[in-house]
C-alpha cells in the first residue's frame, strides 16, 4: 500500500479527493507569445490560458481558478485545435432561419412614391396613406421599408435650408392669457408667429404663420418684412379664411405685433395675449406649425423666389396639403380638415 505522506494530505484537503487530471493538449507555442497576435481576440486568449493551465492541474482547480464550469471546460477543450487558433473564437449567434421580407413590389412601390412626395413626413403619417390607398400595412413594415430603400440610396433625406427665428421681446402693452381662460373650441386660440425664410444668399424673406389650438388648422403667408402693418393684413386675411370665428390670437413679443397689428385686435374684438419673455414653448403649436414648413414645404420648395411665385405656392400647400391630406398626429391621424367636419363646423377651404 502506498503511504500518504504529509503534502499528500494538505493536497487532499485543497482540492478533494479524486480530481481527475487532465493530461491536456501539447501547444505548439507557449501562451505568452499570443499576446502580440493581432488576429486572436481577447476571449480566445482567455481560453487558451486556462486549457494551458489545465495541463498541469485537476479540472475542478482550473474551473475554480477561471471561474467557469466543468462543461465548459471540456466544451471547449473538445473544439480546441492547436493548429488553428480560429477554433477558440466566439461562434455566430445568427439563427439558422432568417425570416425573409414579403414585401409586395407595389408596396414598396407605393411607399417610395409617398416618400418622394412628402419626403419630410414619417412612417406613422405614411401607413395613413397607404391604408387609404388599399394597402394592409403596419407602422413598423413601412419604416422597414424606408430603411431598405435609404440602403440602396433610392430615397435621401431632404437637406435643411432655413433656420428658425427665435428672438423674443419684453412687450409692453398686450396682456397675458389669463389662468381661467378656456380653449374648448376651434377658434378660441390661435397662436402666430413669424419665421425667416432664406432660400439663397442674400434672399429674405418672412413668413406669417397661424396654427389653431384645437383643430389644428393652419394659415400662412409670405411677405418682404415683418411690419406691423403687414402683421395687421396678415391677420385681416386670416379672419376671411378660417372656417371658424377667430376669439383670442396669441403672440410672442416680436415688434411686428405692436402698433397696427393690436389696434386691428382691438377693432375686431379679438383678445390678444402675449408671452412672457423667453417661452417659445408655450407656444408651442405654431412653433411646431413652422418646424413643418420649414422641413415639409420649404426644404422641398424649387419654385421662384419672388413673392408673386412664393405667397400662392405655400398657401397652395397649406389649403391643399397641410389642411386636407396630412394625417395629423395629436388629431388621431385625421386632417384638421376632417377633424373640423366631425365637429359640424364644415370643409374648409384656405
């Protein structure tokens, strides 16, 4: 019988008794010689030291040390082979099955149409249209689709032009809307503003824009210079166009909106309310309202760059586009067109 000495024994109590020895596999190269190989990644490094060390150790000491299990040990000590250093890099976690697209060429087709069309518009406005158009399509195929087709370069993006103006003034004269004032029809507030308009160097131009609270609806018009007399005719045409009576008007405190423009208020018994310094997000729907022309209507616009060709071409597009086709959001996806027929007040016409 063979006699158990001392260092047997501590060796007993460190490790257990009957741990298996791995006789391991001869490396053609020592290990620290991998760490100037660039083509071996850090994980296949790791588990080729630890297979090195299992050479000259029981496996629960290696599993131990390295702290993995014993099946993974041996999973890995099966697929090493010394001859190829690839055999420890990590595997493809690609599913076998890949689940194809089952796009219909009319419906890319139709989304591309769309898509040149109102380039500016999302896949939540899109699927709108194309279920109008027939189509049984969800949100998340159309942004699929537009992904694909921006891949292989069929549709871009629509490059920004025009940059927002946002200087308010302290105003002097125009009250603030009041705490108990209510906006429960179309018509009880409609907030203006003005935005720059700069197709080219050197070409200025200002834009007048009116977006109602409630419906959503929209009035613009294009002009030289934002006076306060051309805020006080801007307001004139807006009473003619709306469908509903314009009760309260809300600005920031641009000088366009003093002298003419709050006598013309006055006049027609409209109450003005004006912002306070520094809080364009309180007026927010016209703010949005212009971040739409400048990226939907601006952005694509390759007309003149007279007022005679720019005045009608956007009021064509507010009336027409904006008004009538473009599926708004906060509406439930109808047209503030729509939206305004549903509450009796009529179709209306900019």
């Amino acid at each position: 019988m063979k006699k158990i000495t001392s260092s047997r024994v501590r060796c007993l109590q460190q490790y257990g008794a009957g741990a298996s020895m791995n006789t391991g596999t001869s490396l053609p190269y020592p290990v620290k010689r991998l760490v100037g190989m660039k083509d071996v990644s850090k994980e296949a490094k790791v588990r080729l030291s630890f297979l090195d060390f299992a050479k000259s150790h029981p496996v629960t000491v290696t599993c131990r040390r390295f702290g993995i299990s014993r099946s993974t040990y041996y999973r890995w000590k099966k697929r090493f082979d010394p001859r190829n250093l690839a055999t420890l890099e990590n595997k493809s976690k690609r599913p076998k099955n890949v689940r194809r697209p089952r796009w219909s060429v009319d419906l890319i087709e139709g989304v591309r149409a769309l898509r040149e069309e109102f380039p500016a518009w999302g896949k939540a406005k899109l699927v709108v249209l194309l279920r109008q158009r027939g189509f049984e399509v969800s949100e998340s195929t159309v942004g699929r689709i537009l992904g694909y087709l921006k891949r292989r370069g069929v549709v871009r993006e629509p490059v920004r032009k025009v940059k927002a103006r946002n200087s308010p003034r302290k105003r002097v004269y125009a009250t603030r809307k009041p705490p108990d004032y209510e906006v429960k029809e179309p018509g009880d507030l409609v907030q203006i503003d003005t935005l720059d308009i700069r197709p080219e160097p050197g070409c200025v131009r200002k834009q007048f824009s009116a977006g109602d609270v409630v419906s959503k609806w929209a009035f613009a018009d294009v002009r030289s210079a934002a006076t306060s007399s051309l805020a006080k005719e801007f307001l004139e045409e807006l009473i003619r166009a709306s469908p509903f009576k314009v009760r309260g008007v809300q600005v920031d405190g641009g000088s366009e909106f003093y002298g003419d423009f709050e006598e013309a208020c006055k006049e027609l018994g409209i109450r003005l309310f004006t912002l306070p310094p520094r809080s364009p997000k309180l007026n927010g729907v016209v703010e949005r309202l212009n971040r739409t022309f400048r990226e939907e209507f601006w952005a694509c616009y390759d007309g003149g760059l007279t007022l005679d060709e720019m005045r009608p071409a956007l009021k064509r597009w507010t009336s027409e586009v904006y008004n009538q086709i473009r599926p708004h959001q906060n509406l439930g996806y109808m047209t503030p067109a729509r939206y305004l027929e549903t509450l009796g007040i009529g179709r209306c016409v900019a």
